[in-house]
C-alpha cells in the first residue's frame, strides 16, 4: 500500500493505492481510518477495488459499520469506482443519497475525489 498526498488548503488528502483489498471487514476499516487520521490526512479516498465487494451488500451491514466510524472521526471519505456493478436499488439509493453530503461520496474518478474534498 502507498499513499499519495494531494494538498486541499489546509487539509491533506490521503489517496490510497494497492492493488489489494485492504478492508475486508471493520476492523480493518478502523485501522485504515486509524493510521491516516494519526499522520494528519482528514480526507481519504480509496478504490473500490480496495474494498471486499461485501461492502457494497447493505445487507451484510459491513458499509454501516465503516462509515460509521469515519463520520463520528469526522474524516471524509471518497470510493472511486464503478458502481454500476452492483445490482439492488438499496445501494444505488445509498449511493444517491450519500453523495448529496459531503461526508462520503462514491465517485468515478480520483481527480472528481480531489476537487470535492477540496471544497
């Protein structure tokens, strides 16, 4: 795993690259949140192919359990990624809803990441 820094003002923007899914569960969610929040990144984006692809089953309550912890750490968060991929009105509506806040946002791209964790 590498990080990239992009600068927003004040704030750092962890952009997280690997190849590898990373979060498989919440711990592991926590720590990811853990380990950047303590090198001072307050805005993270990650891929969702860094992302067990049960996170994108609501069911499995795995995307309440790691959004949960980035909000109450207030660190905003953006999955880049096509999302179209998951069938199910319930995530699309997640999606939807999700990216009308600022909190977490599902986006396509890394560079629409950046601009709006910039704002």
């Amino acid at each position: 795993m590498n990080i990239k820094t992009h600068q927003a003002g004040d704030h750092k923007i962890a952009e997280v690259i690997s190849d590898d899914v990373l979060i498989n569960n919440p711990e592991e969610g926590l720590q990811l949140l853990v380990d950047l929040y303590y090198q001072d990144f307050d805005k993270i984006i990650i891929r969702e192919r860094n992302i067990i692809p049960a996170f994108f089953d609501l069911k499995t309550g795995i995307a309440g359990e790691i959004l949960q912890k980035f909000s109450n750490y207030r660190v905003r968060l953006v999955i880049v990624g096509e999302f179209i991929q998951y069938p199910g009105q319930s995530i699309k509506d997640f999606i939807f809803e999700s990216n009308k806040g600022k909190q977490i946002n599902f986006l396509d791209s890394v560079e629409l990441g950046v601009e709006k964790l910039s704002k």
